[in-house]
C-alpha cells in the first residue's frame, strides 16, 4: 500500500505552503518491501507529482510535463501517458 499525503496552510506574511509525505514500501506479487525509491518528482518550483503505485512507470507517466505547462496541461499529459502505458501494456499480454 502506498502512502501519500500532502496539506496546504498559511507561513509567515500568509504565504501559502503546501507538504507533502510519502512512504518508501514497495508492494509486489512476492511482499512488500522498504525501497529508496522516491515516490514523488518536482515537476517545476511550484508542482510535484506525487504516484501511488508501480514507481518503475514514474518517469513514463511525467515523461512530457514541462515547467511551462500548467496544471490542467500536465494532469492531461499524465493521463494522457496513463492510457499508452496501460495500452502497452494489455497489448503485450497477450
């Protein structure tokens, strides 16, 4: 099970702070086991994309997110990327 949590509050002078925490287990077919692999990626200055899931497809899911995009741009390039991976995937089964 992945554990990924974030919170936004106010700092000093109200400014906007976001935190985030993910854990480190990795689940799989054979049991679950503590990695260092980091289940987050900053994006830009600003986003990080937090996976819950398989981190081997991390860098194939943000793989066409640039600092320039903008939230909406780069939640569709995930999805986007998602739906070729899962397609590769099912293609490749059989």
């Amino acid at each position: 099970m992945t554990i990924c949590i974030a919170a936004v509050g106010q700092g000093p002078n109200n400014k906007e702070l976001i935190v985030f925490a993910t854990d480190h287990m990795i689940s799989h077919p054979m049991g679950q086991f503590e990695m260092t692999l980091q289940k987050y990626k900053m994006i830009n200055d600003n986003t990080a994309a937090m996976l819950a899931g398989d981190p081997l497809i991390f860098d194939t899911l943000i793989k066409d997110c640039t600092e320039d995009d903008h939230f909406d741009g780069m939640a569709q390039k995930i999805q986007t990327a998602s739906m070729e991976s899962r397609t590769k995937l099912f293609r490749n089964s059989f």
